[in-house]
C-alpha cells in the first residue's frame, strides 16, 4: 500500500475529510484508524477490511505526520490567483472571514481560500490591484479542493495571527464577552444585558447599519470601505461618543 | 457436568453454551458482588436452588469452586465453518481490523453479550454480501443464534481477539502519543 508520507502528498478535501472525523463518533479506535487510512490513500474501506490489526498498527506509526500541522506560512500564488495581504481586506471580506472561522474554519477552508486568493491586474499607474469582492467564496471553492493541504493551510493561522493583532490594536471596539454572573441583575442591568445579545446576534449588521445613516441602500458603499479605515473610524466614534 | 446437592450443572466448554458463557463472565465481572456472592451467583445461574447454600460450610463450597472449575484444557483450534439451520457460517483464520474495531466495541458496551456478538461478527453467512453481514439487524440475528451453540465455539476466537486488542490498542495509543517535535511539509 502506497502511504503518504508527508502533507504535501494530501489535498486540501483530504485534510477536511480528515478533520471531520471524530474518533468517539467511531466507539472503536481500530474503525477510526481503518477510516483514517482509507481517506489517506484514497482507498474504498471496504478493501481495508481485512487488513491485519498489526499492519494497521505499523501504519499509524507511518501517518505520524497527521498529528503535525501543516505549513503556517500562506502560499503567494495559487492556480493564479494571489493572496491578498489581510492588511488590504475590505471590511465586508473581513466580516465573511470571521463568519467563515466562527464556523469551523476548516471545514471552510476552501471557501476561505477562494476569498484570499483573488486575480490580480496592474493598472495603468503601474499599480498591482486585486479583483473587487463581487463573487460568493463557495462557488470558487473547487478550484482549491485539490489543491495539496501545505499550500492552502498556511491562510488559516496567517488570519488568526492578525486578527489577534487587530483585536489588540482595536481593544476598545473587541473588548472581551463580560463573565457571566449568577447573581440576579436589576431592571436597568438586564435592559442593558437583552441589548447587548441583540447586539451580538445583529453586531455586524447594526454597524453597517448605523455606518451607512440608516440608509440600507448605502451598505455595499460600507463593506467595500478598507477594513483598517472602517476600524478607526468606529473607534474614533467610540472615542468621541459621536 | 459437576453435581451440587443433587443438581447436574455444566461446568466444561462443550456443556455450557455461548449465552451461559457471557453470563458467567458478566457475574464474574460485576464489581458489586464480592467473590462468594458471585459464586452463588453464578450456581443459582447455572439451576441450583439458592436454599442449597444457606446451610453449607464454607469448605465444603469451596469445594464445589474447585469441582466445578476442574475443566479439560480449553480448546485451541478455532472451529472454521458452522451450520446452523441450514445456513454455513464461516470464519476467516486470522481477524481483521474491521472485525476486530467492531468487537472493541462490544467490548466497551459490556452488555454481557460479549461472546454471542463477537462469534456473530466474526462468523459470516456464505451466502451474503459484505453489507450484508455487518447489518445491525442481522448481526442481531446472528447472536440470538450463536447465543445457543457451545461455548468451545468461542474460547479460542476470545482468546486471540482480547490478546490483540489489548496489544494493539496499546500498540496504537503509542503510536498518537508518540511526540513529534519536528513541523513537517
């Protein structure tokens, strides 16, 4: 049997299909490790049935490297599409970024990919430009389905890496979920409390919202804004109570 | 058979079937009862009146342990092909990962069917699919009816399958646990 032997021998579906997986879904550490096998040499489980408890022992020692992580560093160019710096985002694609990582980020990963990785012209100042934010991630997807796992991954700790920064350059506007407590709010604290979930139930949609002046029609004019200006903005705001 | 104040119970392999070996097992297992309740458990089990013990002295029971623990060598050789109402049930020699990762987790249920349910895994109708055999329903079906066969059936099939699942989930759990520094392309 044909064993990959690192992660640039698996692709980015695999790598899902991997993570999916859920060892106490399986009540059996042998059934997990044969479906485990199976998604990595992209073998029917039923051809792996029969395989010898102690062959599967040696090759679980062979897959070692499935409890690594893969490369952390983004690929620059992927089936000709360039990363886009996360420093360049637009507000709306930072706002889909945290939906998408909100919800399992690698099961999203290839539509986090298709909203990294964009086309990319030089106009005529000589500029480098990527395309505008006019698709939905999920229908270019495929095209980093097959793409191997150590040039796509590298997306996922690079984003978490700077939305940590910018949660700390903008503590004011990220500040940290207050410890729920037992004791029993007053009137005004739980009128403030219910405002607070609504908040976070509608949050990015109140601040487009209100960026907009109320005006729903301007809100594609908010989430195409520069994601850093948008921020400084909100904390000027903040700041100002304006 | 070993007989106990008059009660002929069977106490060799090929006397006791496969479901009085998984409840022997099951009483033998029960962490609430200490070693003489089990015992009386398991005589009770197996026909005799319990009033048999209210009166017997200690060494006089322990006497009806040895007796009934004096068995012939278990068997060794596993018995490949069975019928049973007219079906042929057939076992491969060696176990394989699939069959074994489905006993594992009878084995984790411990619903006192261990043995019944591992002979229904590990014996398949000749004359089924591969989906067929590992059906819930037929499996279930399967155990109700090695539930009756002798339990010299099942000893040398337990005998290997709680060996290599002993050794090879340890072997496994090695294996996961094994740190690994180096980050890896």
């Amino acid at each position: 049997m044909q064993l990959p032997k690192n992660w640039n021998s698996l692709t980015t579906s695999q790598f899902i299909e991997l993570k999916a997986l859920k060892e106490e879904d399986f009540g059996s550490l042998f059934l997990y490790n044969l479906e485990v096998l199976s998604i990595v040499t992209d073998t029917d489980p039923e051809e792996l049935e029969d395989l010898e408890p102690e062959k599967l022992v040696e090759y679980i020692y062979e897959l070692n490297f499935l409890r690594r992580e893969p490369s952390k560093s983004a690929t620059e160019v992927i089936n000709d599409l360039h990363f886009k710096p996360f420093i360049l985002i637009k507000f709306g694609e930072f706002i889909d970024l945290e939906y998408y990582f909100s919800n399992d980020f690698v099961n999203n990963l290839t539509s986090i990919c298709a909203l990294c990785y964009r086309k990319k012209v030089v106009n005529e100042w000589g500029v480098e430009e990527f395309e505008p934010y006019r698709f939905n991630p999920s229908d270019r997807a495929h095209l980093f389905e097959h793409e191997t796992i150590t040039k796509t991954y590298g997306v996922i700790p690079e984003y978490l890496k700077f939305r940590s920064e910018l949660m700390q350059s903008y503590e004011n506007l990220f500040m940290p979920d207050v410890e729920e407590s037992d004791e029993e709010l007053d009137p005004e604290d739980l009128k403030e409390e219910q405002e607070e979930q609504k908040f976070k139930k509608w949050g990015w949609e109140k601040v487009i919202y209100d960026l907009a002046g109320e005006d729903i029609t301007k809100a594609d004019q908010i989430t195409d804004l520069p994601l850093i200006m948008v921020l400084n903005f909100m904390s000027m705001k903040y700041e100002l109570r304006v | 058979m070993v007989e106990i104040a008059g009660y002929n119970i069977p106490n060799e392999p090929s006397e006791l079937t496969v479901e009085q070996f998984d409840k022997i097992n099951f009483i033998t297992s029960n962490q609430e009862l200490d070693e003489i309740e089990k015992w009386i458990e398991k005589f009770k089990y197996l026909g005799v009146d319990e009033s048999v013990f209210d009166d017997m002295e200690m060494e006089e029971f322990y006497q009806l342990i040895a007796d009934w623990n004096d068995q012939p060598p278990h068997p060794k050789d596993k018995v490949l092909s069975v019928e049973i109402d007219g079906y042929t049930y057939e076992a491969k020699p060696t176990i394989g990962v699939k069959d074994l990762g489905m006993i594992e987790k009878v084995w984790k249920s411990n619903n006192g069917n261990f043995a019944a349910e591992t002979l229904a895994i590990i014996y398949k109708r000749s004359d089924l699919t591969k989906t067929e055999h590992y059906a819930p329903a037929h499996i279930k079906h399967k155990t109700a009816l090695f539930k009756k066969q002798p339990s010299s059936l099942v000893i040398p099939f337990i005998i290997e399958v709680l060996e290599k699942l002993t050794k090879t989930t340890q072997q496994i759990k090695d294996a996961v646990t094994e740190e690994l520094e180096q980050p890896n392309n």
